[in-house]
C-alpha cells in the first residue's frame, strides 16, 4: 500500500515556483545578444556582404576597401538604426500608457504630421535640400504640434481621449497641407517621395550627433516616468491615491514622446508600427509593468527596425527597399491581427 508523504516532505521535494524577475532579467540579456546579432547582420550584409571577420578588419584594423564599406557606408546607418529603433519604441509604449490605448503609436498624436509638414516647408519655401538641412526644421515641427496637442486637449486638464482627438484632428489637417504643398510643388515632390517613405540610407555622422542629446533626454525621462505611469494605468482616482502626479505626468510623458519621434523623425523620416508592434508585443510576456515593458522596448524596438532594414537589402538586390517599406508591409497585417484579437477579446 502506498503512503503519502506528510506534507513538510512534498514541500520540500516540490519544485520551486521560477523566480520572474530572474526570467524577466535572463529575457533582457537574451534580447541584448538577438540585438548584436543583427547590429552585426547590418555591418555585414548589403550590395557587397562581408563576413564576420572582414567586419572586425574594416572597423578596427583595415583603412581599405573593408574599412571603406563598414566604417563608410554601414556603421552610421546601423548606429542610426539603434537610435531610431530604441526610440520609436519607448515614444510607443509611453504614448500607449498615456492614452490607455494598446494599439496606440506615436503617429496618433500628430508627432509624424508635424515633422512631415515641417520638413516640406522647409523644402518648398526655404529651399533646403540636404538631411543634415532639414533635421531641425523636422524636430522643430514635431515638438510644435506635440506642444498643441497638449493644448487642445486640454492641457492640465487633458485625458487620453482628448489626446487622442486632438492629435486625430492635427494630424489630418497637417496631411492634407503636406499633400497640397507636394502637389503644387516639384522640386518638393522630388525629395520629399525619398524622405516620407522611412530610410536609414542617409545616415551620416552629423545627423547622428544632431539628435543624439534629444535621444538620450527623452530616453532618460521615459525611462523615469516607469512608475508614475504605472499608477496612472490603474485609473486616475488609485493613480491620486498613489500620490502621482497626474497633470505633471502626462506633461512629461508628452514631452518624452515628442523629443523622442521627432528626433527619430527627423532623421530617418516617419516609419510606422515600430512603435506600435514592439511594446504591444513585449507587454504580452511582461505584463503591464513599464519597469519591464520600457527596458524590454528599448532593446527589440532596434531589433524590428535593424532587422527590417537588413531584409530590405536583401529583398531587392542590387538595390533595396526602404525600411520604411519594410515595416509597413509587415506591420499592417501584425495591426489587423492585434485588432480582430482585441475585439474577440472584448466580446
């Protein structure tokens, strides 16, 4: 006959239950080699691939060809890419958390209209031309149209709702000014077909030294505003119960999302549904904490875009597609997907 174990002895023979933050930890780690990995990809693959170790010779031992086509062409389009990607992804999922909104992207509050707007404004009426040109032109216009944003929905008294419509309404009328602008003018056409598409191709040192601070500030505060957003998830009565800030919060997390895309913006153009896809994606395996969501997006948002880029030299070889091309033809189905799963759920 058997016997049972008493039950000090089934406790103690009984696995222990996984530690999550170790998982979570051991996740980011595993996110972080995923992401060298395709960092390398960048340096790597192209019109002329190089191996691993020609890699390692253009950018520390090699001044020749290797050197000419590492540290030349790829090194500041794949530096550009992790600055872009890592940003794009926090703008997403601190606007996420600010509107309550799962599906939201930066675009929903007009950041990318009002980068675009500015940058054919700049074209068309003051006859700039190069990147390093119009970068500022393009922040200048994002941060503008985050700053109206923030007023029209009601500045101190603004909600996620009022967020939302306001940057819906700004971003439609910024649009159709963009389009108008295009039309009439040729020369504005001309660049701004290569610019609104999304592309690292451009990226040069200079552009990457122009929107460094406002990346590193917006990441900073992002990354800051963890807790806060935390409580404000919770409804805005537990959020006061909490002591947050909610006014000062969403402030903040308006400014961070907006020094963050437009910066992003500025350089690369407006690329769709990173910020979107990546901490949707990372929030069904962290759960609602931003203390994990913002580290987690930070690291796989430069995957997405990095990863995008690399198979859009590869796709259409010996030229490319955009990365801007790229994350739209994969993000609109993973979009769609999001929504009919959101919408069963809610049935």
């Amino acid at each position: 006959m058997l016997v049972d174990s008493p039950p000090e002895q089934r406790a103690e023979t009984a696995p222990a239950p996984p530690n999550r933050r170790a998982v979570r930890v051991a996740g980011l780690l595993v996110s972080a080699a995923i992401l060298v990995g395709v960092a390398l990809a960048s340096l790597a693959i192209g019109a002329k691939d190089l191996s691993l170790s020609q890699v390692w010779h253009g950018l520390f031992e090699d001044s020749g060809s290797y050197g000419d086509v590492v540290v030349g062409e790829r090194l500041s389009r794949t530096v550009l890419g992790l600055l872009a990607g890592a940003a794009l992804g926090l703008a997403g999922a601190v606007l996420q958390a600010l509107t309550r909104n799962p599906l939201a992207d930066p675009g929903l509050l007009g950041i990318n209209a009002g980068a675009s707007a500015a940058v054919v404004t700049a074209i068309t009426y003051f006859g700039v031309t190069s990147l390093t040109g119009y970068v500022w032109f393009a922040f200048v216009g994002a941060a503008a149209v985050g700053a109206l944003v923030w007023f029209l929905g009601g500045s101190r008294g603004a909600t996620p709702v009022r967020l939302a419509l306001a940057g819906t309404a700004i971003s439609a009328a910024l649009y159709g000014y963009l389009q108008a602008v295009m039309i009439m003018d040729e020369a504005a056409l001309g660049t701004m077909r290569f610019w609104t598409v999304g592309s690292l191709s451009s990226a040069n040192d200079d552009t990457i030294t122009q929107v460094l601070p406002f990346l590193l500030a917006g990441s900073v505060l992002a990354l800051l505003l963890a807790r806060p957003l935390n409580a404000m998830e919770m409804g805005d009565d537990t959020a006061r119960a909490l002591g947050a800030g909610l006014n000062r919060t969403r402030a903040l997390s308006m400014l961070a999302a907006t020094v963050l895309c437009g910066a992003a913006t500025a350089a690369c153009g407006p690329i769709l549904f990173v910020g979107l896809m990546v901490p949707h994606v990372v929030r069904s395996f962290t759960g609602p904490d931003l203390r994990w969501i913002l580290p987690y997006a930070t690291i796989l948002s430069p995957v997405l875009l990095l990863g995008a880029d690399v198979l859009g030299r590869i796709a259409a070889r010996p030229a490319e597609l955009q990365v801007g091309i790229v994350t739209a033809i994969l993000g609109g189905p993973v979009f769609i997907y999001l929504v009919r799963r959101r919408r069963t759920a809610q049935l």
